[in-house]
C-alpha cells in the first residue's frame, strides 16, 4: 500500500527479532523485505550499508552465492547513486570479476550489469551499452514475482529502465522506447509505473522530446501523488518542470519549482544526475529567454559535472554551451568550436544521440 515508513519499522523489528533468535534464514527473509523497501523509498541509501553488508554475509554463510551477489550489487548501487565513485567502481569492477568466475549465468549478468552502469555513469556509452544488453540477455530470462525476491524484481525494472537510457544515448530512440514499452507492460501497480515513468521522462528530455517526456512524468506523478518513492519521483518531477518550460506551460513557475527540486533532492546528499539537471535547468532559462541565468545554471552543471566525475550528459552539456554561445550572439567560429568538441567527444564515447543533436545545431551554422 506504499506506506513505506510504516512497513520499514515492521521489518526492522522482524530482523532483529530474527538475528537474537538465530535464525538466519528468517533475517535474511527479513532483511530482503527491508532492503526492498528502503530502496523503493530512497533508492539504497547509503544509511542500509550495515544492513547489506549483513545480508552478503548471510546469504555467503548459506551458500547462496546470487543472493549474495544480489546485496552486492545494491551495495554498489547505493554509492553510485550517491557518487561515490572511489567506493562505486572497486565493487563494480568486483562483481564484474566475480562473474567472469561463477558458473552461475545470473551472477556473470549482475557483473555485466554493475561495470555497465558504472560506465554509463563514467560517460562512456558504448563500453556500457554493450554490458548491459549482455547483461539484459541473461537476466531477463528469470521470471519471478515481486513477493519470492522483491530486491532482484526491483532491480530487473531498474535495469531495463537504464538499459533504455543507454539505447537511447547510444542513437538509437526507437530502441529505447520498444524497452520502456516492455517495461510499460510489467504491470500497474504504483512502483512500477514511476520506474516506467522516471526512466521515460529522463530518456525523452535527453531525446529532447518534450511532450513525450511530460505525458510519462504526469502518469508517473498521478501514480504517486504523495510523493512516496522519493529517489525516482524527484526526476519524473524535474522532468514534468522541464517539459512544461519547453512547451510553454507556467515557465516561470516551472523553472522555479525545478530550482527548488535540486537543491532539496539532489544536492544534500548529492544525487545522481545533479549536473545533467543543472543542464535542463539551463535549457529551461535558455527558452524563456534568461541568459544570464542559463549560464549560471550551465556554470553550476560544469562544476558538478568536474567534481563528482559523472560524464554520461557532457555531451549535453557542451551542445547546451553551444546553444547558449549562438543566442548570445557570440562568433560562429567560437560556436562551432564548441560544437565540434561536442560531436567528437560523444562520437569518441559512443554516445551518438549527442553527437547526432549537435550536428543539427552545425547544420544551421553552415546554413
């Protein structure tokens, strides 16, 4: 029923109930649950370390190696998320290793899967979109439902949703969106549609898409209207705030819910995506006509981008300087020099939707 704070205090009490009586099957049950749901709530916060690490440890101790590898995986997942990228690609390139020696296809698969999202968030979207489409192949081929493992169901919706970003970052929209089709299709209960949703919304405003993006954030938002999973919903809502400056609906308003968004969600703790967001952020300022402002939301992207090295969207942000330079009337010859770092870089690191956009903004410039 989404009430998260209350089952999280159930499942507490069942773990520590479990761990005194030494019963470690039921605490790894327990755990299961908790971790799920902490991860629906927030999206593996780095406060659930102890309690991942505890799992590992127990699902080690009874010989089950995917489990194991499973709170491995969200282990390393909470850090990414939070950038820790010092702490994040150890445990990728770990799991990745581990897979390569485990007999156990699903294990290879989260190995595959870990090292393709690190490097997804390290910018370089060919390296990672061939991960996880191998990845994908393996995983997708285990049907389970939510309630026999809720943390490996909810990372396989996470995972086609990433794996539709890489596609679309890759070059390829209708790819991504036969995926977010699939993942449309799971089923219809609140969780899922804001994972359908804030992966939609997230690869459509990359697209540049804004009336797709919009309708995906505004199902998203209906489908949890009190804000309950917080991790995801802050995107489908940054998203909903940029769709609407771009297509002319409130863009102040917008624009200005949007502001507030970052610095409350993605700022303290810092989030993945900040410098992507300040990037939409930018884009927002640039259509109403407030230059100044989009350079400073620019700036602030930049220096995000510099200080927690997460580089899926420079390409972005360099189309956006490109932008920003034109409409200020700035030489072309300036313009088309940061254009021209745009294609090569994004060409360079296989992130071809990119390259492909910029190549329309130099199209204009030889026009």
């Amino acid at each position: 029923k989404t009430a998260l704070e209350a089952a999280e205090r159930q499942l507490q009490s069942a773990v520590r109930v479990a761990r005194t009586a030494n019963l470690p099957e039921v605490e790894l049950s327990a755990l299961s649950q908790l971790i799920a749901v902490g991860g629906m709530h927030s999206m593996y916060r780095t406060s659930a370390m102890d309690l991942l690490e505890r799992a590992e440890y127990l699902a080690r101790s009874l010989g089950r190696e995917l489990d194991a590898t499973v709170f491995l995986y969200s282990r390393w997942a909470a850090y990414a998320q939070g950038l820790e990228n010092d702490r994040s690609r150890p445990l990728a390139r770990r799991l990745l290793e581990q897979g390569e020696a485990s007999a156990e296809p699903l294990v290879r698969a989260y190995g595959l899967q870990a090292w393709g999202l690190q490097r997804f968030s390290d910018g370089y979207m060919g390296e990672a979109y061939r991960h996880l489409s191998e990845a994908s192949r393996i995983l997708l081929t285990r049907v389970v439902r939510r309630e026999e493992d809720p943390v490996w169901y909810d990372l396989k919706l996470l995972m086609i949703g990433m794996l539709a970003e890489a596609t679309a970052m890759h070059g390829d929209p209708d790819g991504a969106r036969s995926l977010l089709d699939t993942l449309e299709a799971v089923g219809d209960d609140p969780f899922t549609i804001t994972v359908w949703a804030t992966h939609t919304a997230r690869a459509e405003a990359l697209i540049g898409d804004p009336d797709r993006a919009l309708r995906a954030a505004e199902r998203g938002i209906a489908a949890d209207p009190e804000f309950s999973f917080v991790f995801l919903g802050t995107y489908q809502r940054l998203v909903w705030c940029w769709a609407r400056a771009m297509t002319g609906r409130d863009p102040a308003g917008a624009t200005a819910e949007a502001e507030r968004l970052i610095a409350t969600y993605l700022l303290d703790p810092t989030r993945s995506g900040v410098s992507t967001f300040y990037g939409h952020l930018c884009e927002m300022w640039l259509a109403v006509g407030a230059l100044d402002k989009a350079a400073t939301a620019l700036d602030r992207a930049d220096a995000c981008l510099d200080l927690y090295d997460q580089r899926y969207g420079e390409g972005y942000l360099l189309l956006l300087r490109a932008r920003l330079l034109l409409t200020r009337g700035e030489p072309v010859a300036e313009v088309r020099a940061v254009a021209e770092r745009c294609r090569t870089l994004s060409t360079e690191r296989g992130t071809h939707l990119f390259a492909r956009r910029v190549e329309e903004l130099l199209a204009t410039l030889d026009d």
